[in-house]
C-alpha cells in the first residue's frame, strides 16, 4: 500500500528503519528460553550444533561431531533433550489457574512458556528435526532413549503451533522486527536478522543501508555463513579422520573440541544478537491484546502437556484427515483475522494503512443524538447517532457497516451519511440497536476512530462427521520412523 | 567481424561459466536484465567477476549441501541406473523391458568441442527415438541442447535425465531435499520445476529444428526425490505445461538481433587478475553502457546483485524495496522523490495519482506519531 511505500521511501532519506507500530504485538515473557540451531549443508533432519539456554544464565551447546552418524547424533541430541524436555515442561510446575475450555477444566500454567529463536528458519529445522525423532521406537533392537521421542514430540507440536498467526510461544527475532519496522529493503533481506537489526540501530550515525550491507553478512542460524560452513567442512573431515570410526564419548569429546570451539563462536555472535533484539523490544509498551493471545498460547500448550501425558504420549498424525485439515484452516484463518483487527485496533499507528485503504475512519466527535428515531419495519425505534469531521476524505462508502474501536465486540454501526467538508468529510453513522449504555457511544470532543474489524467471534465450522466422498483419501496413511523404517535404510 | 568472435573478445580474459540448463533458467528470470543478457551471450562468469572485492556476493555453495546432492545423484544412478529403472517402472508405468541407457558425460571431452559433439549426439538420439528406432535408448544422461542467443548459438548441459519409451520423451531431475509424509519444500519443488520446463522446451525445439513433433516431449516430468532421512528415492510425475508456456514467453522475449548492437562492440569484461578498483569501474562504466535492471530476487542467483543495489541505493531506485513498493509509486522516480511528494511538493502530471496518496499518508503518519492517535 501506499502507506508502505511511503514509510519505506522515508527510511531510505533518513537511514532509519521507520516503525510501523507504536506499541509490541507479541508478549514477551519474563524470562523465555532461546534455542540456536545450526544445519549441515543441505541435511534436512539433522544439526551440526544445537545450543539452549536462558538470558542470564547463557547457553549449553551440544555438538555431535558428525551429525550423519546417526549414534553421534543422537547421543548429542540426548543431551539437549535433558535440557529442553525439563525446561519446557517447567512451567506446568509453577504457578497455573484452572480454566474452563471446550467444557473441560484444564490446568493452564499462569506464565506464558516462550521460546526465542532468530527465525522461521530455525523453527523449520526443529520442526523436521521432531519429526525425526518423535516416531523414534523405544524398544527392540534399535530402541532410543524415551527422552529422544518425547523431545521429537515436543518440537513437532511447536513447529506446528508456530503457524498460527499471532502466537508468541515459539518468537521469531526476525518476524518480530519485520512485524514491527519498515526498512527500505525487500521481503527477502528483511529475513536477515543482522541486516534488519542495524537498519534499526545503524551504528556510528551511519545510514541503515550501509550498515545493513556489512552486517547482513553474519548468519544467524540454520544455514551457517558460507566461510563458517567450509572451516565447519574441514574440521568435521579432520574430526572423522582422527576418529576412525570410534563412537565413544569421551574420545568424540575431545576430537570434537575444535568443531565446538568453532560452533560456539558462531553461536555466541547470534546470542548476542538475539537478545539485543529482544531486549530492545521489551522496551516497547505491550499492545492491549496480546495478553487474550497470550493466554490462546498457555491454554494450547496445557492441552499438548494434557496429551503428552495421555495414552497416545503425544502422538500425532502427520498428515490431517479432511475433517482434521478443514478444522485446522478455519482455526488458523479465524486466528488472522482477530490478530488483523486486534493490532489494527490497538494500534493508530497499524489503523492508519486503513484508513488510506477505505476500510476505517477517524476524526473528532461534533454530534451525538442518544434519543434518534427511525422508522424500522414501521416500527420507531431508538438508533443512536453520531458525527465525526474527519480531516482525510472519508473513503468508506455509506452504508458500510462498522465497529467504533473503543468497543470492537459490541454491535456494529452503518454509515448514514457523508458530506464533504473542506478538505474532509463529515460523516454520520447510526448504530444498529436500541440496547446500549452511554458508555457505548463515544463523547463529544473526542477523537473517535471506526473500523470493519471487530473482535466478535466467527463463524463456527459444523462439518459432517464422515467426510463426503470428494474429499475421502485412498489409503489411511501412518506414522513412520524415519531412521528404521523404510525411509531411513540407506541413511549415511 | 563474427558474432561469434566479437563474443568471445567481449568476454576477454573474464572466468567462463559453464552452460547448464540450470544457468540458462536462473538467467531468463533477469532477462530484463540487458547486461546479465550479455554475460549469458558471451558465457562469462559474473558470479566470479566481483570476488575479492566489497561487492563479492557469496554464494559458495555448503560443501556438505554439494556431498548430499552428488551422493543422491550417485546412488540413484548406480549400477547402471538401476534405482532409476526401478522407479519409473513402478511410479511411472514404464515398461521398460529391454533396457538401453546413453549416457553423453563419457566419451566426450569437456570443452566446446565436446559440448558440440555431445549437442550432435543428442540431436541424433532424440530423433532414433521419435522414430522409434529399434536401437534408441530408453535413458539419456547428459543431454547438450542448443538455442541461440544474441545471434549466436549457445549449448547448455542438461542436469537432468530423458527417460523414453514408444517415442514418448520425459525429462526428470534428480534432487536431493526430502519427501516426507507426502509433502516437500514447495520453494525447491518451484525451481526443480522450473529447470525441468526449460529441459522439455529446449528439446522441444530442437526436435522442432528437425522437423519433427515437438509434442513428442511429454507434459509430465519425473521429479525424483529422496524419502526422509535417508536416501531412498521416490518419484514425483510433475505436469510442466503452464511453467514450459512461461519459459515460451520468456525466450520469445529476448531479443534475437542478429549481431550485437553496436553500443557494445568495444565493451570487454575485467580479467579476474586486473586489481579490484580497475575491475569495479570497468563492470561500472559497461553497466552504464548497457544497462541493468535490479531488483531484490537477483541477490539469490547473480554475482553482480550486491553492486547493482548499491548503484540502486546512490540513486534511490525504488527498486531497493522490491515489486509491491514499485507498483505503489507509478510514475515516481525516486524513492527521494517519494518522500518529496509525501511531504506536499507539487507533483508532476505523471505523478498526481501517486501524490495524493502519499501526502495523506504522510499526513496519517506524523499525526499518529505526534498525538498517539488517529
């Protein structure tokens, strides 16, 4: 829109990122846990380096060595599932409040359990990396450590709630600054954490695109930079070479050393830019919403605890059945389309683009008529008027209906009127019930901003419970293990 | 002088870029692009063209991303080609009873005139297999096709594979991201895609050289991918006929002059070896001359994308900020210009319809950040 072009073409002559919100969209909760993952080459299921931590306390680093063999791996992987399989769980062990969802009570921890990681990029890796191992069998000949499933589970469910629009359990540093700042840069630079973050906070005075050409270079996670992946290339030969085949730990311990010392440097550079990042957005004012999507978030990750500890462990099926996937996409649309209007309405500055868009208006009160009458059905009923001078042209046709943002799920107003004024319009709206307190209607003087977007709930989706015969799928399919299964025979 | 020569004298000293079908798809998305047009006529590399240099672009493909995909490739392949048999009997109905399988990469030395000996092959191939020789393969590895570009004829490798059966051509690409539970990443699944159609319109063409149907070449290429973790493969039949039209679209696009406009025929591409200040207003002053046409996808695919934005950047291109932001300014140059209009210069006839919208936004802006409300 307009609005964008013109916030991009004002950071471009300033060297600033501009803000594209006056408040923080996203919850932020007092002391989340990160988590940065780094890839090797194009291995889509495995890390070459996974660390966890918190702020203060700093991060572990777990390092297979060689990610390809699949004991290293999981040896590695064993031990971050120790760190993030309790720290994870933890918030059902502090304070909770008990909640009345879907009919039943759930225990819904009163902390919002939030991990950070630098992108969409990383929750990708570690949503493959679930999938991995939550099929992994814990008996038999090949059986994995009850913990490596039960971490694989965890990641699979979060990678997935990392969907929904709007939710803050899993925070992307980078969509956090995109969502938040325009900068005079494409979609796709915008994906550079570093590049966007010194188009925030150029240093030295510099202008944003300098700044942000130097600093785009550092990778921030899953793909290492290309000079870090050849030194990463070397050093994983050198590793294999002088471990001729050898899997105890101890002697991975100290081959690896060199490998580590290089991950952690690399890991180090991106910690630190993550919680800068994050440090300063926390900085910001909380917009007045976040804490009803917030507490969306506490209840889903209850009810996947709930489930975890349920016959089916935490199974899932990888691939929805109709009913399932036509279920999903309304959740996630019915999520988009409260966070639209939740941020517009909380947010001026979020209202303005729809306002150019036609699709809002806002100006000062100067009339109010409690006690109108119309004719409705040959019926005189009581509707309630109002008179806003906007000092835009008012673009929303008549008749549109309309929610005064103040009270975004009460009920709606119709445009009775608008006449041009000046450079504006004055414009009437009525709203449509007779059952309203004064509070309902904005007060004379006063700035008033009315919008399409309401926060009512939506439509609920009733779907026959067996799918009709077009959507009917051939074969039922099942969950494999990836490793020991048919797709994992010839894994290097 | 040739075209041919004048091509080789307009890349000078500069690296050459090996032709592949993968180069000549990454190009024609830059086809608007008069001087990566060039260095595709001319063959040179300009991925290589700013190494050292602030502007390097590095692209150096993960060692271990290239293991991965050379190991599929070899397993697929191996024991002549007898996973790949397998999989188009059982996923694409092939009945290949009796199994003959060319492969071009042996034999043929890998310089121009191997390329041109393997293009002559492959035109004798795809025709014994229209015909329905009796002695035409069902399997072709490292096919040359041709088409001409700037006057002048220009091989590209295939990465890809011809699978045939009764006179019937598909193209297959073999890639290494992961299939699993019947998904796959849809932006890899887009650029394998891509490749594919311009393989099925290049041999369409050359079968259309020959005077023979190009129609022969199906609709439906062979994706072949492996499955989770390991290397298993699966195969993907893939209809290509809406991305093999777009890629008609583009070629027909280029330009086809017969010699090279005489703008260029002094112009000679940097050697690696000239210090990096010469090289730099050397690509500068061709850009000039030439001109390019920037826009934020480049940075994914060519050598020069770094000092085009930077060029994009002194100037204030609106084109910094990608598509969406373009088409929001029509009729405004700049984005310096853009800001100028936002904040109530008198516009242009051309720039009226864009002004109006600005100015308000700008309005919209400064009131919100200044009261904290509408």
């Amino acid at each position: 829109m307009s609005f964008q072009a013109m916030l991009a073409a004002l950071a471009h002559v300033e060297g600033r990122a501009q803000p594209t919100a006056l408040y923080r969209h996203r919850g932020l909760s007092s002391d989340p846990l990160c988590v940065v993952a780094w890839q090797l080459g194009a291995e889509p299921y495995s890390v070459g380096a996974i660390a966890i931590g918190r702020r203060d306390a700093g991060f572990a680093l777990f390092v297979p060595g060689y990610p390809l063999d699949r004991d290293l791996h999981f040896a590695a992987l064993l031990d971050f599932a120790k760190a993030f399989c309790p720290a994870f769980e933890g918030y059902m062990r502090g304070p909770c409040e008990s909640v009345l969802h879907r009919g039943e009570e759930l225990v819904v921890p009163m902390e919002l359990p939030q991990i950070v990681v630098a992108n969409a990029g990383t929750i990708h890796l570690l949503g493959r990396l679930g999938r991995r191992l939550a099929y992994l069998s814990t008996t038999g000949a090949n059986a994995a450590d009850t913990l490596l499933p039960r971490l694989g589970r965890h990641l699979m469910w979060i990678a997935e709630h990392a969907q929904v629009p709007g939710q803050q359990l899993i925070l992307s540093a980078t969509e956090l600054l995109a969502r938040h700042y325009a900068a005079a840069l494409s979609a796709l630079e915008a994906q550079s954490l570093a590049a966007m973050d010194a188009w925030i906070d150029p240093p030295n005075g510099a202008h944003g695109f300098h700044a942000a050409e130097q600093a785009e270079r550092q990778a921030v996670g899953p793909a290492p930079a290309p000079e870090e992946a050849q030194r990463v290339h070397a050093l994983m030969k050198t590793f294999n070479e002088r471990r001729a085949g050898r899997k105890d730990p101890k002697i991975v311990r100290n081959l690896a050393n060199d490998l580590r010392m290089l991950y952690d440097d690399m890991t180090v550079a991106t910690w630190r830019l993550i919680w800068k990042v994050i440090d300063r957005e926390r900085a910001k004012t909380e917009a007045a919403s976040v804490q009803r999507r917030a507490r969306e978030d506490r209840i889903a990750y209850a009810r996947h605890i709930q489930w975890m500890l349920g016959p089916a462990e935490g199974r899932r099926k990888t691939r929805l059945t109709p009913r399932t996937a036509a279920l999903r996409l309304a959740e996630l649309e019915q999520a988009n389309r409260l966070l639209t209007a939740e941020e517009a309405i909380d947010d001026p500055l979020r209202m303005a683009p729809h306002v150019l868009a036609g699709k809002a208006l806002a100006g000062e009160v100067i009339g109010r008529d409690d006690v109108r009458r119309e004719l409705i059905g040959g019926r005189n009923c009581r509707r309630p008027s109002v008179t806003l001078r906007t000092q835009e042209p008012c673009l929303v046709p008549a008749h549109t209906e309309l929610w005064w943002t103040t009270n975004a799920a009460g009920r709606e107003w119709l445009i009775d009127r608008v006449v041009t004024s000046g450079d504006g319009s004055v414009v009437t709206l009525v709203l449509q019930t007779n059952r309203f307190d004064a509070e309902d209607l904005p007060v004379i003087g006063s700035r008033a901003c009315f919008s399409q977007f309401n926060t009512r709930p939506g439509y609920e989706l009733i779907l026959p419970t067996e799918a009709p015969w077009t959507h009917r799928s051939a074969s039922p399919s099942t969950e494999t293990d990836l490793d020991y299964g048919d797709m994992g025979g010839n894994a290097a | 002088m040739t075209p041919k020569k004048h091509l080789t004298e307009l890349r000078g000293a500069a690296p050459e870029k090996r032709p592949t079908v993968r180069v000549l798809a990454a190009a024609m998305a830059h086809n608007d692009c008069a001087f990566a047009r060039l260095a595709l006529a001319s063959r040179t590399d300009l991925d290589k063209l700013c190494e050292g240099t602030y502007f390097a672009v590095e692209f150096g493909q993960d060692p271990q991303a290239f293991q991965r995909g050379h190991m599929f490739e070899t397993f697929v392949k191996d024991k002549d080609y007898a996973m790949l048999i397998k999989l188009l009997r059982e996923h694409a109905g092939f009945s290949i009873t009796d199994v003959r399988i060319r492969n071009l990469h042996s034999g043929a030395p890998p310089n121009e005139r191997g390329l041109r000996q393997r293009a002559t092959e492959t035109r004798q191939l795809l025709k014994k297999i229209v015909m329905r020789a009796k002695d035409a393969p069902n399997i072709v590895d490292g096919a040359v096709l041709t088409c001409t570009i700037a006057g002048q004829t220009a091989y590209f490798e295939a990465d890809g594979l011809a699978a045939a059966t009764d006179g019937r051509i598909h193209v297959g690409e073999v890639k290494s991201f992961p299939f699993t539970d019947g998904r796959c990443d849809n932006d890899k699944l887009g650029a394998t895609c891509e490749q594919a159609a311009w393989y099925v319109l290049l041999v369409r063409r050359t079968l259309a050289d020959m005077g023979l149907p190009p129609d022969a070449v199906s609709d439906d290429g062979f994706i072949i991918l492996p499955m989770g973790v390991g290397l298993t493969p699966t195969l993907l039949v893939k209809n290509l006929a809406s991305r093999v039209r777009r890629a008609e679209e583009l070629f027909a696009s280029t330009p086809s002059g017969a010699a090279l406009p005489a703008s260029v025929q002094n112009l000679r591409f940097p050697a690696m070896d000239a210090d990096e200040t010469t090289r730099l207003d050397t690509l500068e002053s061709m850009m000039d001359d030439v001109g390019t046409s920037y826009r934020p996808d480049c940075l994914q695919d060519c050598g020069m994308s770094r000092l085009c934005r930077a060029r994009a950047q002194e100037v204030g291109s609106a084109a910094l900020c990608g598509s969406a932001v373009v088409r929001w300014l029509p009729g405004v140059r700049t984005l310096d210009r853009t800001v100028a209009l936002a904040a109530g210069a008198p516009p242009a006839p051309s720039e009226i319809h864009a002004a109006h919208a600005l100015a308000r936004a700008k309005g919209l802006f400064d009131r919100v950040l200044t009261r904290g409300q509408l």
